[in-house]
C-alpha cells in the first residue's frame, strides 16, 4: 500500500508541476550566416533611408525573404518599416501608413523596443507631411520616450531634430511670426549632442538644414546660408541627396531674396533635379512652391503663376487633404484596437492567473492529505512491528483497536475532503467562501482524529512499558 500511495503521489505532483509551468518552445536559433547578413541588410537600410529610394525596397523585400527562410520576426518588422519608409518618400502615405500601424503592432507583439524610436518618427513625418500638427507631435514624443528608454543616443537625437522642425514648421503653418519661434533653441541643443562624437557626423546634416531654414524665414540670409553650405558639404560627404534638396532649397532662396536671383535660381533648380532623380514627388511639389514665392517677391507675377499652379495641380494629385483624413483615421483606429485588446488581455490574464491559483492551492491540499496518509500509514507500520515482541493476545487487542480508529474514527472526515476535492474538480477548480469553509471544518476534524490516533498508539507503548 505503501509503494502504491508513494507512486501515486509521484504522478499527482508530476501533473501538478505540469499544469503550473507550461513554457513555450524555444525558437530554433538563427544561423550565424544568415543573422550576420540580416544584420548588415538593417545596417544599410537605416543608412540609405533618406539617399536613393529605389535602394530601398530591394533591401526590403530581402530581409522579408530571408525572414521567411529563417522565421526572424526583428527581421520581419525592419522588412515592414524600410516599405512604410519607402511608400512616405514615394507619396503614398496611406499605404505607408497601413504598413507601418502594422509594423507597430508587430514590434509590440514581439517586443522589439529597439525600433519603436523609427516607427514613430516615420509616422510623426507622415502626420506632418498633411498637416496634422497634433498627432505628428504626439508621435514624436512617444518616439523620444521610447529613445529615452532605451538610451539610444542616434534616436534621441534624431527625434529631438524632428521636434524642432514640427515647431517651426508648425508656426510657419499657422502663418505665425518666426520671430516667437523657439525651435532654434532645440535646434541647437540637439546639434550639440550630434557634434559631440564623429560617429554622429551624418545627423548634424539635419540640423545645418533645419537652422538654416530658420533664419531665411526669419530673413537672416547670411547664417542661412552660412548653414546651408555646412549642410551642402555633409549631404555631399555622406550621399545624402534628400538632405542635399533641403540645403539647396535654402541656399536658392537665400541667394534670390538678397539680389542674387541666378544664383538662387541655379541651386533651387539644382533642388528640383534632385528631387526628381531621387523620385520624390513631395520635394518637387515643395520646391515648386519656393520658386512661387522667389517669383512673387520680384514681382514676376507670370512665372509665379506658373509655379503656383504646377505646385497645387501636384498636391491635388497627391491627394493630400484626403490622405491627411484617412492616416489620422487609421492611427485611431489602431489605437482604439490596441486599447481594446488590452483591455481584454488583462481580463483574460486575470482569469489565468485565477485559475493558476485556484489549481495550486487544490493540488497543495491533496499533497498535504496524501502525506498525512503516508506518514500515518508509516506510524502504523512502526507500531505493527512493536507489538511482534507483545503477547498475541496484546497484539490482536491493539490491532483492533487501531483497525477500528482506521476504519471508523479517520475515514468519515477523510471522506468528507475527497468528496469536496471531486466538487472542486467538477466546478473547473473554482472555489467559494462555502466550500473552503467546508474543508477548513474536515480538515480540522481529520486532525483532531490523528492526534487520537496518535495519542493511543502512545498509551499502548506505555502500557507495554509497564507490562514489561
């Protein structure tokens, strides 16, 4: 009885321990060869995301390959974020959107906070490519957050740059005075971070950019272009044609509002090649625009006509009223789900973790019951083999005595818990206040008759004693 009670224990705890401490399969592991040139294809997207577009996708859809060769989630997203990232520069900002919500989604699944930074950048661009000011600085902060978190220094930096131009492109947008614009003083400070290493070269590109483009608004044209050439040679250095339609852009106006109109013509013309090498339909549109206001200024109203009239038919046909809709729509709806699915998440974990419990304290009760068992079985055992050396008659009265304390005094309350376990079971593990008083009461009826037990077995040792 012994060994069959000790096996069945055994077995319970085994299922208990089962139950409790499910654990997924470990993902098999990814070849280095593989790892080593997903690695390089992030690498070099990250790099080229504002060069060449068409350099884009390619290392998109490789890494997506390779992602289904080698199931590499990371692989997967980064895959997702240079497409989104693509159809941005490619004005198609609703696909672009629809790509990176899901990308999104996707890095929070698999939690990969290291591109949360990325995602919101594109995303906060995307907002203010159509002038929803509001969610494009909401997502810049929640990418700022995110870089903060993570102490990357190349995104803080970048998304501190990003907020700096929403700032003052965002005064420019509600046709406020460049002068309360204080978005150089984040300008500033962020080019100081980036000026601190060489390893940040490439992003002060951003900032000689932006500075310079504050002070033509604010019709500073000597630092304009003073940063808009220090922008000209970094863009050059690092092959950065996008940075480099910027710089240009600044340096025409700059160049034509002083007095020297064919210089600025040629470096805003310069701008417009660019931007159609580089296939870029937002950057033609923009540069349309600043030669309308080159145009205006002088007085040439035919030409500024004709600029204005090439930049609007390109934002009708970009569609950009209707895209600015449509992309804050799904960013809401996204985040609507998101808050949804929380919201279930927790209540679904809650009942898990209630369920964990509720088969943690049962199995802990029936280890404790089944110990008793052996330890009383153990005892019994112990005191069977004393009372060899009794007389048979003391023998068979103290045999009788604790077969009836057996069959009689302990199985009515042993039974009363087991009867109560099979309820727990039947109720899927649930127990109410009623049924846990129910055992508390057996349980303590169950103790009362092991110490009865317990205590006669030690009046008969006595009693031998004496007899001896």
């Amino acid at each position: 009885m012994t060994n069959t009670l000790t096996r069945l224990l055994i077995s319970f705890c085994f299922a208990i321990f089962i139950m409790s401490c499910k654990q997924k399969p470990v993902a098999s592991a990814t070849t280095a060869a593989y790892q080593h040139q997903i690695d390089s294809l992030i690498a070099k997207g990250k790099k080229i995301q504002s060069a060449h577009i068409d350099s884009l996708l390619p290392i998109a859809k490789k890494l997506d390959q390779l992602a289904n060769l080698n199931s590499d989630k990371p692989a997967a997203i980064y895959s997702e974020l240079f497409t989104a990232h693509y159809y941005w520069l490619s004005a198609e900002p609703q696909q672009s959107m629809e790509i990176a919500v899901k990308c999104l989604a996707d890095a929070e699944k698999e939690s990969l906070k290291e591109i949360y930074p990325d995602i919101y950048s594109l995303i906060s661009n995307l907002h203010k490519e159509n002038g929803n000011y509001k969610m494009a600085f909401e997502a810049d902060a929640k990418g700022l957050d995110w870089a903060i978190a993570n102490r990357d220094t190349t995104s803080i930096i970048a998304l501190l740059s990003l907020k700096a131009m929403l700032t003052h492109t965002h005064q420019l947008f509600l046709h406020s005075k460049a002068l309360n614009d204080t978005s150089i003083n984040l300008q500033f400070s962020a080019l100081k971070m980036a000026e601190s290493s060489p390893k940040y070269e490439s992003m002060r590109i951003r900032f000689y950019d932006n500075i310079s483009q504050y002070y033509l608004d604010n019709k500073n044209y000597d630092k304009a272009i003073f940063y808009g050439n220090k922008g000209v040679a970094l863009a050059l250095k690092h092959n950065q044609p996008r940075s480099l339609t910027y710089a240009y852009s600044w340096l025409g106006e700059a160049y034509y509002y002083k007095g020297d109109k064919v210089k600025g013509l040629d470096y805003l013309n310069n701008a417009l090649s660019i931007s159609r090498s580089i296939k870029e339909p937002y950057r033609i549109m923009e540069i349309y625009s600043h030669l309308y206001d080159c145009y205006y200024s002088s007085g040439d109203y035919k030409k500024a006509l004709a600029m204005l009239t090439i930049s609007r038919d390109m934002r009708d046909s970009l569609q950009v009223s209707m895209n600015e809709k449509q992309i804050s729509e799904l960013q809401i709806k996204y985040e609507s789900v998101k808050k949804d699915k929380k919201i279930v998440s927790m209540g679904h974990d809650e009942d898990v973790k209630n369920r964990l419990i509720m088969v943690i304290l049962s199995g802990s009760l029936i280890f404790v019951i089944f110990s008793v068992l052996l330890f009383l079985q153990y005892r019994f055992i112990s005191r069977n083999n004393r009372l060899i050396s009794l007389s048979n008659e003391q023998k068979g009265k103290a045999l009788e005595n604790i077969a009836h304390i057996q069959s009689h005094e302990l199985r009515k309350p042993l039974a009363s818990i087991m009867g109560l376990i099979n309820l727990i079971k039947a109720m899927d593990y649930e127990l109410d206040k009623e049924c846990i008083l129910k055992l508390e009461e057996a349980g303590r009826e169950l103790d009362a008759k092991i110490h009865a037990v317990l205590e006669h077995i030690d009046n008969e040792q006595v009693a031998n004693n004496n007899h001896k």
